[in-house]
C-alpha cells in the first residue's frame, strides 16, 4: 500500500540553564527530553508478515454516521472478530487496516484494528469471542502479547491485544509475529479529507477474481483508489495507478474503461443498462487516474463489486 513515508519524529532538547548570583556562581537546571513519538509503522508490520500486496486502510473514526459505514460493514473485513461481543466498529474503531498477498487469500490476511474500548470492556469482548468460537477459544502463551486462539465461521485466527489501543488478527502459523507490533504507533494521519484508502500492488495478478470482476492490464504495476465522503451519504473516488509507460497508460486507461463499462452493464434487447456511469479513466504521462464522484445509490452497487474482489 503506498502510505506515506514512516519517519520516527524526534522532539527538539529543551535545555534551560538560569544564571544567578555571580559569574562565578552559576546553577545549571536540568534538562528533560521528550520521549519520541511512536513509529507508524502497524501497517508495514502487518504488509511484512502477510507478504500484503492488497491492503485496505479504513479510517474508521471519519466514518461514523455516515451511510458507508454499514457498506463497509457488509463487506465482513473484520465482522467475525467483533460480531457478539459488544464492540461497535461504528462507535469504538479508530482505525483499521487488512492486508493479504492476494484478494482471494483471506485465510492469510493480517488485520489490526486501532481502537478506543476501555480494558474491562475489552477484556468482556474477548470473553466472549473465546466463548463464541466452535471449538472452543484458547488462550495463547508465550507470544509475547495476551492472545487467544477463536474459531468462527469455519475460520481459525489468533486476536492478539497489543497495549495500548490495538487488536492484530492474525494466521495461526503467524501467531508468533504478534509481538512484532509492541510499541507501535499506528498508521499515518490522513493527508487530506480522506477516509478510506485501498491499494494493490501487481493488480493484475493480486486483484483476479471471478469473470463478473473487471479485469485489470498487466502492464499496470500498482492501484490505489482514495475515498473521501460527501455529506450527500456519497463520495469522491480518486484512482491512480502506474503503467509500464507513457504508451502502456493509454491502452490501459482504455481497457479499464472497457472492463467496467462490462461489468457495470448489461443488455436488455437493444438497449444498453447501465448499472453505474462509466468511472471514466485517463492516462496522464506514465499514470492511469480517474475521479468520480458517487452517488449513494451508486455506492451500494459499488460496494457489491467490491465484495467480488476484496480480502475477508
């Protein structure tokens, strides 16, 4: 996912030293340093131990009362984990992040959820996640974080509970990666009005799905779309991705306009349907880009497709 840079800020040493009584009679005051920030980094932690080339980055907290949330919660990115036990995406996420290699690889997306839930509370939520699971939930020792072992929906994962304010889903077979995330700082603020932002590297590749999924160019190295919402219940989505070349972003602008305009229409006789307006993609040097502003009606055929090609 191409986030901003991760940069650790380090706070400037105030050093104060107050003079008094003569020259020869000076009292220097101790000087206290700031601890830095924490990185930013849960993301590239999460990307690293999945292998991501898909990822998804929700900000969660620009959502609220906004109709995209129950979209979103439609989509079941994280609705297993949370699903009974009394945590509220909508009301207590901050954030949240999923990677995997591949779109059709939920059973080895890494997921970690930035939230805001009391520790009794939170404790209450994993009790019963762990009462929930079929067989019935662990507790895991010796990784480093408290984490339980669940079973729900068919799916095994290990929820690990990372101080302060994170929960990392993760494969059993990278359970032992959990305390990679110690100390962590979360993701990076968005740089704009932004709330979602969704990428995939070697789209080609990573976003195949069935043949109702547009198909994406080869020659595309990278897609990223950002969503910022409207107060309509709609929003504005930015797409930009790289081509090969200057030449290769012309034939892909144009073959994604294609694929879409397949698979967001049908016939009917003679007449064409059209499901959603064409996205309307463009070539500008080396990139394929596109914005578009969408309906809420839109939206919720939008987000269908999007179940066809998103990790869960």
């Amino acid at each position: 996912m191409r986030l901003p840079p991760l940069r650790l800020i380090v706070v400037g040493l105030a050093l104060a030293v107050v003079a008094c009584g003569s020259a020869s009679s000076t009292t220097p005051v101790s000087a206290e340093t700031a601890p830095p920030p924490r990185p930013r980094n849960a993301a590239a932690i999460a990307q690293s131990i999945a292998g991501g080339k898909v990822s998804v980055l929700v900000y969660a907290d620009r959502t609220r009362g906004h109709p995209i949330m129950p979209r979103l919660a439609a989509l079941d990115l994280w609705g297993p984990v949370l699903a009974g036990t009394g945590l509220d995406p909508e009301r207590d996420l901050e954030r949240a992040f999923i990677t995997a290699p591949r779109a059709d690889a939920a059973h080895e997306a890494v997921i970690v959820l930035e939230h805001n839930v009391p520790p009794e509370r939170l404790q209450s939520g994993i009790d019963t996640l762990l009462s929930r699971s079929q067989p019935p939930g662990t507790e895991e020792s010796g990784l480093g974080v408290p984490a339980v072992r669940v079973t729900i929906k068919g799916h095994t994962r290990v929820v690990a509970t990372v101080e302060p304010s994170f929960l990392v889903v993760l494969p059993v077979t990278r359970a032992r990666e959990a305390r990679r995330f110690i100390g962590t700082g979360g993701f990076p603020d968005p740089t704009g009005e932004e709330a979602a932002i969704a990428a995939a590297i070697d789209p080609a590749r990573t976003l195949k799905g069935p043949r109702q999924a547009p198909r994406v160019p080869p020659t595309l190295r990278s897609l990223e779309a950002t969503v910022t919402l409207t107060e309509d219940g709609g929003a504005l989505v930015a797409l930009d991705g790289a081509s090969e070349s200057r030449e290769h972003a012309a034939r892909d602008a144009a073959f994604l306009n294609e694929e879409f305009d397949r698979t967001t229409s049908f016939r009917i006789a003679v007449v064409t349907v059209r499901v959603v307006d064409p996205i309307g993609f463009f070539a500008e040097g080396d990139r394929v880009k596109a914005n578009r502003r969408v309906t809420p009606g839109e939206l919720d055929k939008l987000f269908t497709l999007l179940s066809a090609v998103l990790p869960r």
